[in-house]
C-alpha cells in the first residue's frame, strides 16, 4: 500500500512539473505576457514548481525529523543561488563581449593571446 502511494505521490509531481513547465513554455512562446508581467509569472511558476518538487520527490512534508527538512532546504537554496548567480554572471559577461565593436574584440582577443 505504501508503495502505491509512493508511486502516485511521484506521477502527481512528475505531471505537475511537466504541466508547470509547459505552461511557462506557452507564456513566453506566444507572448501571452508582455515585460515585468511575464517576468513575475515566470518566477511565480518556477516557485510553485520548486514547492512541488520539495514536498512530492524529497517528501519534505512527511519526515518527522525537522532537522533534515532544514538541511534539505539549505541545501537546495545554495544550489539555486549558484545556478541563478552563475547564470547571470555568464549572461552578463556575453552581453559584455558582445557590445564590442570588432576592433574591441580583435584587441581583446590580442591581449588574452598572451595568457
């Protein structure tokens, strides 16, 4: 019986995942939102899909040790920031890079021949 709940428990988050995730697609493929709109139901989506993927794959909600849902949390909030902050510092040095003109960027490449 356990185990047959166990097994729906990760159908029902594997198919809200996929729903979430696709409805996020749909947003921004047909440009249903414009700007910040689009922006905030993005971040919405991805929050309620990081609630479900805490409570239906690492059952957050059905250990009874509070220390080890603790732990858990922390462990996933440092993975998220390194992602989120990784990302942003690769976006921004690209978009750097690429807001030179080519003359900057043969003189840039010139100077990192070196290294």
């Amino acid at each position: 019986m356990k185990n047959n709940r166990t097994l729906i428990s990760y159908a029902v988050g594997f198919l809200s995942s996929i729903g979430l995730t696709l409805f996020a697609f749909w947003v921004v493929t047909y440009h249903i939102l414009d700007g910040w709109s689009a922006v905030w139901t993005i971040l919405a989506l991805a929050l309620v899909q990081c609630a479900i993927q805490l409570f239906f794959f690492l059952h957050l909600g059905s250990d009874t040790r509070p220390r080890w849902k603790f732990l858990s949390m922390i462990f996933m909030l440092v993975i998220l920031t390194i992602v989120v902050v990784g990302s942003l510092w690769i976006m921004n040095s690209l978009n750097d890079r690429m807001m030179m003109t080519p003359k900057q960027m043969t003189k840039y490449m010139d100077n990192q021949a070196g290294l």
